[in-house]
C-alpha cells in the first residue's frame, strides 16, 4: 500500500512513521509513506499557505493554490491513481474498525492534514473523496489523526504483525471488547493469574474469555451489543 500525507507539519508526522509497527511496515516493503510539505508547494515568494477567511471570523484557512498543487503532483508522480482521497477533519465520519479494514484493502490513500481554521472548500470539492474524524474532539491539526488512521490501517495489512491472527482478535473486530491478558509471574505482589488460563484446558480458557468479554462490553460498551454476530458471546 502506498499512503500520501500532505501537510503543514511535517516533522509531526515523520517521527512516529520511523518507530515501531510502522517503521516494520515501511521496513518490510508492505507500506510505503511518503509525506509531502505543504509549504513546499507555495508558489509566492513569501511560502504562504494560509490566508484570513473571506467573510471574516477567527483563525486562517489552508489556501487552494498549494493543496492543488501537492494533489496533482502525487497524482501525477505515483505509479498508481489514489483510491481515496482523505481530508482529515472533525466533520468527517467518524473512524471505527470496519472503515479501517475497508481501507487496508485499499492500494493508494492520499491524506490531507489541515490545519488552523480549516481547508478551501474548493479543495474539498475537487479532490476529497472522504472525510474521516477520528472522534467527537477537536485538534490544532489533522497530523495526529492521519497518523492514527495510518496505524490504524497499517496493522491489518497482511505480514505487518508478528502474529497475523492478533490483529483479527483485537476489541471491535467482533463488535467486542477483549478479555483481560496476563503473561508471567503467575502470582505478582499477592495477585494471582486467573486459574482457569493456566489450566491448559483450551474449552474452558475459551469459554472465559468469551464470558470477560460479554461482561466488559454490556459494562462499558452496551452499544456495540446490539448488533453483534458472534454468537459466542
Ligand atoms: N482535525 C482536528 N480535529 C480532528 C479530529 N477530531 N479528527 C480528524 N481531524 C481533526
């Protein structure tokens, strides 16, 4: 998968992308990132890529002439037309776990991070195809949210985890949250590892999480409950 971000704030998004499951990711050959300077795209002389509201009010809009220019060039640079085109914003749908595998499936994301007041319309209106919040909160920009859809994504791409089967078991993946994990010492300052897990009786280890994981979700998520298909919970 190839993924785009275009943004004001480069050095946000290129310290994370160098750490860890992305940095694998990227490592493996199974993501490539690239991540485009707004700034680098202003024409003027002065590298300006904001400018005040038509209509007054507070804060400063991301201008058309550079945005425009940062699309057409990865359209025009990459070996393949993006699939979507994603603006990243409070007024977007809200991110969740199916939009997330729908877009590991995807071979070319472009990201747009906007930033201070917003973005030219026009600039939604030529080229976004979607519009993704990362939740109910407002941030100063759209960096962490594209990097939060970034890993979101990059996690399900065959061959980014060690273990293939532990994106597929993560909370939300069945409309559930999971089971409490403990690993070593079986008894650590007077607590002890639930017997049942170290029993070795895969049936019972099975039927326990699946009871944690009902319990959990009817506590803290009723919502997800409603419309699960796991008949195991
Ligand atoms: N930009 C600012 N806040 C945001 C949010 N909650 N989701 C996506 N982009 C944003």
């Amino acid at each position: 998968m190839r993924i785009d971000i275009i943004t004001a704030l480069p050095q946000i998004v290129e310290g994370p992308l160098d750490q860890s499951i992305l940095h694998r990711a990227q490592d493996k050959g199974l993501v490539t990132v690239h991540v485009h300077d707004l700034r680098s795209f202003a024409t003027d002389k002065h590298r300006q890529i904001d400018d005040y509201p038509y209509g007054g009010g507070a804060g400063m809009v991301l201008k058309p002439e550079p945005l425009f220019a940062a699309v057409e060039h990865v359209t025009a640079t990459a070996s393949t037309a993006p699939d979507e085109v994603i603006f990243l914003t409070p007024d977007g749908e809200v991110l969740d776990q199916p939009m997330a595998n729908a877009l590991s499936l995807r071979q070319h994301l472009v990201l747009i991070a906007g930033h201070y007041k917003g973005i030219d319309q026009r600039v939604r209106d030529a080229f976004v195809t979607r519009e993704i919040s990362i939740g109910d909160y407002v941030l100063s920009g759209g960096e962490l949210p594209a990097l939060v859809l970034v890993d979101a994504v990059a996690r399900l791409i065959p061959g980014v985890l060690g273990d293939a089967q532990s994106a597929l078991s993560d909370s939300f993946q069945e409309d559930a949250l999971d089971a409490p994990v403990y690993t070593r010492p079986a008894s650590f300052r007077g607590r002890e590892v639930p017997e049942v897990l170290r029993s070795g009786d895969h049936q019972r280890i099975a039927a326990w999480r699946a009871t944690q994981r009902r319990e959990k979700t009817a506590e803290r998520r009723p919502d997800l409950l409603h419309d699960t298909t796991d008949t195991s919970l």
